[in-house]
C-alpha cells in the first residue's frame, strides 16, 4: 500500500508539475509574442524614419591663390552646374556663416580676409545669410581660385525631423499611414542633444502603460550646416 500510495504521489505531483508549466507557457507565450512584435515595428521605424529624415548635403571647398589680391570686400565665382538652385550657406575656415548674394548662376560672398571656404548645398532650408551685395572680385577659376573638394553624402536633417515631428501633430493618422502602422500601434519620437536636453519632441497622447523605447545614436546636419551628434528615441505602444 505505501509503495502504491508513493506512486500516486508521484504521479500527482508530476501532474501538477505539468499543469503549472502549461499555465505559465500559456501566460508567458503571449507577453513574449507582443513583446517581438513591437521590437520588430521599433526597428522597422528605426529605418523608416531614418529615410523620412534624410537627404543629400554637397560640401564644396574653394581657396583662393595665395598671390591674389583681395581688394575688394566679396568675391563672385560660377557656382557648379549640377547643383545650381539649391539652398546655400558660404562658411569660412573657422565655420563661420558668410554674407552671400546668388546672382543667376554665380555666388558672391564676403570673404573677410579669407582664403579657404565651403559652400554647402542642399534641398533642405539653411538659416537665411543671403544679402546685398556691391562690386565683388570676379578671380577666374585656377587662376584666381581653385576647387579643392566636392563631396556630396546623405544625412539627416534637423528641419526634416523638425516637419515631420509637426506632421505628427497635425496629421498623425495620416503619418501613420504613410508608414504603414497597422491601427491598434502608436509610435512616438524625438531627438535630444548630448546633454540629454530636447531638441525636438512629439506631442504623444493616451500612451499605454506597456511602452517600448529604442535609443540609437545619431548625427545630423542643423540649419547651419553644421554637424551635431544627438540621440533619436523612438517609441511605440
């Protein structure tokens, strides 16, 4: 009897043994299931948002030869045809914006003493240093100046993530649909410095309790054409 007893002890105890793994399987499995759900939509966002933010910056370096006499106070150069009409911003060597006046397809800009300078262009808009300007030097191409560099790769831009965090404001359903997020998804972002201070930042509304983050480190291009490191956090519920 107690051998038969012991047996049905242990049957029993594996019974139940079996029945609690089912139970914490069936609870676990779905929290799991969501859980990889929402990482695969974070990092589909991750690579979407990046090419919603994204565009082209063309860097070109002139300098002007050590023997030319800067006499007047602006210089006017032909500007590269394959990147006529697009915004500018003339810095100089220490990165200091430049007054600069587009006339047709030459670029006048103050020189200030200078003789190296990057022009930079793109599509995306540039704080405005566009002005009037008198008589410039007009120093002919590898006589007068020379182009050392052009160098054209794609960033991330401050304005773009600037227009769609206001899109996300104003036309959030239809952002979501220009995603693809299916209806049941909310999505959130913003951009902070490296002193973890908001530079952008989405209005987000009615965020669940369950909320999954991802931070990545990032560069991207201000309106000054300058390069600033920061980070983008993405989130979604």
């Amino acid at each position: 009897m107690n051998k038969r007893g012991s047996h049905v002890g242990v049957m029993l105890s594996f019974v139940i043994f079996v029945t609690f793994l089912a139970f914490l399987y069936s609870v676990i499995e779905p929290a799991t299931k969501v859980e990889k759900d929402k990482q695969f939509i974070l990092n589909y966002l991750g690579v979407e948002l990046d090419k919603m933010f994204s565009a082209n910056l063309t860097s070109v370096t002139i300098s002007i030869e050590d023997e030319y006499t800067l006499s007047e106070d602006c210089l006017k150069i032909s500007q590269i045809e394959e990147i006529e009409g697009l915004n500018i911003i003339v810095k100089d060597k220490n990165n200091n914006p430049l007054n600069f006046k587009v006339e047709n397809s030459d670029l006048k800009f103050e020189h200030n003493d200078a003789i190296f300078f990057k022009i930079y262009y793109s599509n995306e808009q540039f704080n405005d240093f566009s002005t009037n300007l008198g008589t410039c030097l007009e120093p002919e191409e590898n006589e007068g100046y020379s182009i050392e560099l052009v160098k054209t790769n794609m960033h991330l831009f401050e304005t773009k993530i600037d227009n769609i965090t206001e899109e996300h404001g104003k036309n959030y359903e239809r952002l979501k649909e220009r995603l693809k997020i299916l209806e049941g998804t909310e999505f959130g972002f913003s951009l902070i410095d490296n002193n973890r201070d908001a530079i952008l930042k989405t209005e987000d509304k009615e965020v669940s309790i369950n909320v999954y983050v991802d931070e990545t480190p990032i560069q991207y291009v201000d309106e000054e054409a300058n390069i600033k490191s920061g980070f983008l956090i993405i989130k979604v519920w």
